[in-house]
C-alpha cells in the first residue's frame, strides 16, 4: 500500500540475469505498477510480459471485484507495456490514456494504437478520477522520446517512469538506494541529462511527498537527498571526491603500475581511490565510478597501434554518456611506439569541461625508475 487510495500490484523478477541484456542484476530488478482507487480506477502502467498472471492477480485482488476505467502508460518500453493489450482484451470498457508518441509505439509493437479507446495527454492535461487528480508533465527522453510523468494532487505522489528508479528486486537485500540507482542512471539514462535538468525543474512546483518509480522502492522520506542526487547526475557534477583508477593491462606491467599509482595516491591523502581492471570488473560499476568522482587516470597499453579494447570500451560508455566536468590523466605503456595517451586524449577531446592533468606516466614494458617517479608526481598532483 502507498497510501490509502493508492496500491501497489508490481511484481519481482528473480530470474533475470542481465536488465537489458547487458546490465547484471544479481538482486534481480522490479517492474512497478500502481492503481489509483476513487470513484474511477486508474491503474498506472503494466509490467514485464513474463509475469502477465501475477500482475494480473494483483490488479483483480487490489480493484476487489470492480473493474478499471483508465491504464495510463506513462512509459512504451517492454518491460512496463508487455502487457498493454492483455489489459485491454481482460478490461474491454478501459480507456488507454498515454502520449501520442506512445500510441504510435504500441501501433509499432501490438498492431493497434487503440483509436477507439484512448485519450491522448500532454503537457498541463488533468485526468480526474474523483479526489484524485493526475496532471501529466511530459519527459521526452528520459529516458524514451513518448515519456511522461503524473502527479497526483491529493495524496502528492509524483508516478516519475524511469526516473528515480534502481535496479535490484524489492525483496532484495541492498540497503544502499545510492549505488543501485546511481549504476542504474548512468547507465541507461546518463546521456539525457539536460532532459532530465529540465524534468526536475518541472516537477519542482509539485509539492511531492512520495515518488513511485516505475524500478525500484516507492520513496517516502528523506525526498531532498534524492532529489539532490539526481540534481547533481543531471548535472555531471562531482558527487564525492575521489580519484579513479581505471587500468586495462595485458601481461600485468600495467597492472602493476595502476595498482602503485593507487598506494600513491592514498599516502598522499587521497580521501578514496577506485582501482579499476577494465577487463574483470563490471562495466556498468566502472562507469558509475567515472561519473561519481572527480578525477579519472586512464591506464592503457598500446595494442595493435591502438589501444586496448577494454579501454576503448569503457571510453565508448563514458563520451555516449556526455562525459564533462572532470579532471583527467593518462598512464600508457608500449614496448616500441607507445601511443595510447593520444589515442585517449583523441577519444576524450569532444567531452566539454575537461581539465588535463600536468603529469601523466609513459612506460616502456616494465616500470623503471623514471615510470616511478611520474607515478609519484601524478599521485602528488592529483591528491
């Protein structure tokens, strides 16, 4: 329950391996959808085709033998539309309310755009359903271009779609909101977040007491450090200070080096340092990673007049995500032409508000007394 008139029917995906076919969720990943109980029935989205008996069991428990008279899609991807048209055939007098890009999505994935059951919504429409009131702010991009999100004036609950969503199912066992949702976000919604900047600015005249995401736990407490976070991912600002250290290494001198740079930096003070091996660690966490502190070194060797493909990598993630506001370093290493500082900084050189570092770490095959002492002075610079 979320209030009294307002009722949770989401369901928990435990057997899920990879969110999007690319993101590990070892705590699973919940689809949440609500309904609104008044003199009409409002029920807020749908969940992921896999689990259409369950959602549909909690919808028929929650409405106790009435029946719905609206489904408001506030967002088309599948894992929250699966299950648009199982609704539509169980419910048939329901009106589908949603965006006209949304509309035009569901003609794409069910053939139908339900032109005789439907009322389309944008920015400012109220959808009334007696003591409730839904007004609908559109949020292109957030992460999808049919977004939307309503606000519910009397209970004051914000149905935000993806935003403020995390991963991890919500008989989990993660406490902490920050990690989850912060791999989330810069994850799947990191490239908009001008799109998101303006989202919150909207929303920001609704006095919001409880947010209802459409992944992860309903939020009722504590909303301004939440809200704060978003403000400040939204913003590419720096979250906390620290230093990565992101290293891709294939016999191991690299290795070395990244992981002495890293005692450096932590004896010259370093509040925290992210050692990172691009081949093994999950690449979602070392985007997080990048986006959360302030200062980056990118440690890579020279591979095939290139650089190594797990760097390139993790360097792709960052520049598709609007990379800016951080101070960077580089640490290369080639036996005979090394030139994976260039080939970096090249990658790098469309990312606004970069600050280079002065000293960055050239090795040749091993570490050497010269590599040391580069190592040392980087550590001083960027401590």
């Amino acid at each position: 329950m979320v209030t009294n008139d307002i009722r949770y029917i989401g369901v928990n995906d435990r057997k899920i391996d990879l969110f999007e076919g690319q993101y590990a969720v070892p705590e699973g990943m919940s689809y949440n959808s609500y309904v609104i109980l008044d003199e009409k029935i409002a029920v807020l989205d749908t969940v992921d085709g896999d689990f259409k008996e369950e959602w549909l069991a909690n919808l028929e428990k929650a409405v106790d033998g009435r029946k719905p008279d609206y489904l408001v899609v506030h967002h088309m991807e599948p894992d929250h539309s699966a299950n648009i048209v199982s609704f539509a055939e169980k419910y048939p007098e329901a009106v589908i309310v949603s965006s006209a890009k949304a509309f035009n999505m569901m003609k794409n994935f069910f053939g139908t755009d339900f032109s005789d059951r439907r009322i389309v919504v944008k920015e400012g429409d109220v959808l009334e359903l007696g003591e409730h009131k839904l007004e609908f702010t559109e949020a292109p991009m957030v992460h999808w271009p049919e977004v939307i999100v309503s606000y519910d004036s009397k209970d004051k609950v914000l149905f935000s779609a993806d935003a403020f969503g995390k991963f991890g199912a919500l008989d989990s066992d993660e406490d902490d909101w920050a990690c989850e949702a912060r791999r989330y976000y810069f994850g799947i919604v990191g490239k908009y977040g001008v799109q998101v900047k303006k989202l919150l600015e909207k929303v920001s005249k609704f006095d919001v007491q409880t947010i209802c995401p459409l992944h992860g736990p309903v939020l009722k407490e504590n909303l301004g450090y939440y809200f704060g976070l978003y403000i400040t991912w939204s913003s590419y600002d720096v979250e906390s200070e620290g230093v990565v250290v992101a290293y891709a290494s294939a016999h191991g001198h690299t290795k070395k080096a990244a992981e002495l740079l890293a005692e450096k930096l932590t004896e010259n003070g370093c509040p925290k340092v992210s050692l990172i091996d691009l081949a093994r660690d999950d690449m979602a966490e070392c985007v997080e990673d990048a986006f959360r502190y302030g200062k980056i070194v990118l440690c890579s060797i020279t591979y095939n007049g290139d650089i190594f493909p797990f760097m390139k990598d993790f360097i792709n993630h960052l520049t598709e995500r609007s990379f800016q506001n951080r101070t960077v370093a580089f640490m290369e290493n080639g036996s005979w032409a090394p030139q994976a500082a260039k080939i970096m900084a090249k990658m790098l050189e469309n990312c606004k508000n970069i600050t280079y570092a002065q000293n960055n770490v050239k090795i040749t095959s091993a570490l050497s007394e010269s590599s040391i002492a580069q190592i040392e002075a980087l550590a001083k610079e960027l401590a």
